[in-house]
C-alpha cells in the first residue's frame, strides 16, 4: 500500500519544498530523545527547552540549516573503571549522543540559546515583516 502524496495535485505548482518540509518535519517527530518542551512567548516566539542534563556548552551545538534547527550533543565515553570509581547499580540518565532537529517556518530566526539547570533553552522569534504594496504595470499588447 502506497501513502498518498500531498501536494500533487496539477492545481498546487510549486509546493514540491512544502512536500519536502512536510517530511522533513515528520522525522524529526519520530526522534525521542532528548525530551523538550515548546512554549509560546509572549513576543509571539517560541521557547524550545530540551532536557541536556550532563552535557556542558562544549558538549552541545546549536546550527540552523535551510530552515531546519539542529541540536546536537556529543559525549566521549566516560571511561571510567567500575571497580576504581564504584559501579553503577543504576543508570537512569542517559549518556549518548543525541541530535535533535525542529523545522522551522519562513522568517523564523533564532534569538540565542541559554544552556541553563540542565535545560538548553533556544528562543525562536519571527519578526514582523516589511508591509509593502508593489504597482504592477500593465502593458498592452501590439
């Protein structure tokens, strides 16, 4: 069984980057770590807080890539001697790698990201866009 595509339809030309965006978001969807939350702002952005706990600002990097926000967190192996540091009897924070990406809408742009209590907030903002009307010239044939 084959999904149906969005956005084929000979009346929609030109959405073939909404298609694109639309799968673009839906795998980001189905990562699961870290856990993040998103808040509204009252400046109309967005807050992104993900929980980072045990990654240092060093440890995370925050890119922005052709509208995709990309978080990202890489931990070197601990290496530490279970019978010199004392072994874990648990382990419920995770230690790997992670890379998260969020998609983002035209004119979105990121504020800054503060690395905060084991949170890493990224604030999104989209500022208001230039009103302009343009005159179109209408020319006559002949």
């Amino acid at each position: 069984m084959s999904r149906p595509l969005l956005f084929d339809s000979p009346f929609l030309l030109g959405f073939e980057h909404t298609r694109s965006l639309i799968e673009r978001a839906a795998k980001a969807a189905a990562e699961s770590y870290p856990p993040y939350n998103v808040e509204h702002l009252d400046d109309g952005g967005v807050r992104i807080s993900l929980a980072v706990a045990g990654f240092g600002p060093d440890q995370l990097q925050v890119t922005l890539e052709d509208r995709q926000l990309v978080v990202a967190g890489r931990r070197e192996p601990e290496g530490r001697d279970p019978g010199k540091d004392g072994a874990y009897i648990h382990r419920g924070i995770a230690a790997r790698s992670f890379i998260r990406t969020f998609v983002l809408a035209d004119g979105m742009e990121v504020r800054g990201a503060v690395l905060e209590h084991g949170l890493l907030h990224i604030e999104v903002v989209r500022p208001e866009p230039e009103h302009s009307i343009k005159r179109i010239p209408i020319r006559t044939a002949g």
